[in-house]
C-alpha cells in the first residue's frame, strides 16, 4: 500500500466505472486474490451532471464541481492514482477546471488523461498507423478533444453530423441507448455503431478508437473489417497499472 490506491471516478455512466475496474483486474499479471492492485472505484453518479448537455450548454452546473468533490474524497482515504471513467469529462472546460483546483488544493493526486493516453498507446503499440477513426459522445464531438492527437503525428477522422446524432441516440436514447439498458444491449445500438466504424473506414481510417467509455459495452471485438479498435478504457486501465505498478503489466497483445 506504500503506492498508495488507484482511484477510478466513476458514475459517468456507472457501467462503465465497472469496466474500467475489471480492465484493471483483467490486465493485471495476478496468480492470486492478493496479486492484484488496490483501487477505489467512487461511483456517485448524483454528484455529476451529464457532461455533454453541459458542454452543449443544456445545463449550468459544471460536473468538475462534483469530480472534484470526490476527488477530495478520494486523496483523503490515500488514493494517489486517478482516472475518470468518461472521455467527454476530459474537455478542456471541465478538465482544465479540475486540474487547476487540484493545484489551488496543493493535491498530490497523480491525474491521468485519457486521450494523452490512447496517444501513447497507438503510438507505442502501431507505430505504422497514422489515421485514426473517432467515435464517440457528442460532447466530445464537438469539443473535438481527440484532435489531442495531432501532437502524436496523427490524424484524427470523424463521422458527420448526421451519423454523430445517430452515434448520441446510441448512447443516450431512452429506449436503446446504451445508458439507458444497464448490462443489456440492444441490437439497434450496435447496428448503429457498426455503420459508423464502417463510415470512418471509408474515410480511411486505418484504426478505430471507442472514444467514450459506454461504446466499449456496446461493440467488445478488437477488430472491426480488419482494423484494431483502440478501447478508450483498456487503454486508460493499462496506464493506471503502469503507472501505479509497471511490474504488473501484461504484454499488450492486440
């Protein structure tokens, strides 16, 4: 425990703090229960607003107050290592946000970034792959926080408008939305994820990421027509491991 806790934030859509969990435990090197690492997953979902009606300007309340929040909790049962379990709450006016209150707070907590990460990741991972596919919420859509990874030496690629409001129904639509059917995924939502990595295929896409973490309950392959599809989570779960214990790490065999 000397490392301190790895801490997840999670209730932003709560399934998938769970995943960002098990991907922890899942690429963890464990023979046993004690192998594993110590993490905290604080998922309190009535603490955050939705983070893109906030980026679209639906709502007021800015959900860095509440990340904050737990955040604070967090440090105070010695969590040392944090990720947020949602990509569109890495836009710069809820991210920065937090950052620059942790540093007011004089906080020792050790903050990752997710898209920071997927970058690492493919850059690390499929050096020969320049083009890379986005599909994720419309916050992050609009913001287009993903183009982050220019400063790789990579070209971001999106869907249009009219399949990015396709892409939000298949998040957030009451009926088959993925947060709106806990563990269970309609075929609607799928079929409209796969048209989606089909469009940015076309486009030339040579790989694919699931920029928000609810996609990656919805579509769990690694290849979509022959391309690796980059899990935002698995990504953002392996960077809290080497972060925290790099020993423990499994070989990335994507």
């Amino acid at each position: 425990m000397k490392k301190g806790l790895i801490g997840i934030v999670g209730g932003m859509g709560p399934y998938a703090g769970i995943a960002l969990s098990g991907n922890i435990m899942n690429h963890t090197i464990a023979g046993k229960d004690q192998d594993h690492l110590p993490q905290i997953l604080y998922s309190a979902p009535g603490y955050i607003p939705d983070r893109t009606e906030y980026i679209t300007g639906k709502i007021k309340t800015n959900p860095a107050d509440g990340i904050i929040r737990i955040l604070t909790d967090m440090e105070s049962i010695g969590v040392t290592i944090v990720a947020l379990a949602c990509n569109s709450a890495h836009a710069p006016q809820i991210f920065d946000v937090i950052v620059s209150e942790l540093e007011k707070r004089k906080s020792d907590i050790r903050l990752l970034h997710i898209i920071e990460e997927v970058g690492n990741f493919i850059t690390f991972n499929y050096p020969d792959r320049k083009k890379v596919g986005i599909l994720g919420t419309t916050g992050t859509y609009l913001t287009r926080q993903y183009d982050m990874l220019n400063k790789f030496g990579l070209e971001t690629v999106n869907v249009s408008e009219e399949e990015q409001e396709d892409m939000h129904q298949a998040i957030y639509n009451p009926y088959y939305g993925v947060k709106s059917n806990a563990g269970i995924i309609p075929e609607r939502a799928v079929e409209i994820l796969k048209s989606a990595a089909t469009s940015l295929v076309k486009s030339g896409a040579e790989l694919i990421v699931l920029g928000c973490t609810d996609l990656s309950l919805i579509y769990t392959h690694r290849y979509f027509q022959g391309l690796p599809v980059i899990d935002s989570s698995v990504v953002l779960a392996r960077a809290l491991i080497n972060a925290h214990s790099p020993g423990k790490l499994k070989p990335w065999s994507g």
